[in-house]
C-alpha cells in the first residue's frame, strides 16, 4: 500500500502533467484528471486502498492484467481502453508514475485526433 506521503506524490504528479486539470464532478473523493478535456485518470481516494484509473493500450492491458493481481478492467468505465489499479504494493512508485505517462499520452492523442477535421 502506498504511504501517505507516496499518496501525495501521485496526486502532485497527475496534476503537474502539462495543461492537466483536475475536477471533482461527481464526489469529493473521485478526482478526475484531464488534458483538453479528455480525462486521462481517475483518482478515488475515500476508501482505504487507493483506486486509480488509466487509460492503457490493449496490449499493455492484457499484460498488466496477467501479472498483477491489483490490475483489473477499469471499473464503470470502458474496460477496452482504461484500467483500474487497487494500489496495494504489487506496483512500486515508479511503475505507477509511468503508466500515469502513458495514460497521459494517450490522453493527449485522444485529444488531437479529435480536434482534426472530418474528412
């Protein structure tokens, strides 16, 4: 389980990602990060163990799911592109920081694509 010290750091992290913004639309303990209004995490932190959503690759996602147990589909959200992480200590620090980067960029392609003309 994450210290209360790691919790803070994820939470500076999710929010220094450039441009992201963080709202609190549907209760005060689900934090909600975006990037040009596309959410990139999910971030509950009412319940004893952290709950945090990220988008991921369909590859990424079948691997992460496979070899950790606190990685499941992400929870009332698309399953094909997102993933939830019960953080109990199966991921360190370091690997959660870099699947918020990679959720993140997702994110921001999300973002482009949907910003181009329709053709």
């Amino acid at each position: 389980m994450l210290s209360v010290k790691e919790q803070k750091s994820v939470e500076r992290y999710l929010k220094s990602r450039k441009k992201a913004s963080m709202s609190l639309p549907h209760t005060k303990t689900l934090q909600v990060y975006s990037v040009a209004g596309v959410p990139f995490a999910y971030l509950e932190t009412g319940k004893q163990l952290l709950r945090l959503s990220l988008r991921a690759d369909s590859e990424l996602s079948r691997v992460l799911r496979e070899r950790y147990e606190e990685v499941s589909p992400g929870q009332k959200l698309d399953p094909k592109v997102w993933n939830t992480i019960i953080i109990s200590g199966q991921l360190d620090l370091s690997e959660i920081l870099a699947l918020i980067d990679h959720s993140y960029i997702l994110a921001t392609q999300v973002a482009k694509d949907s910003k181009l003309p329709a053709s």
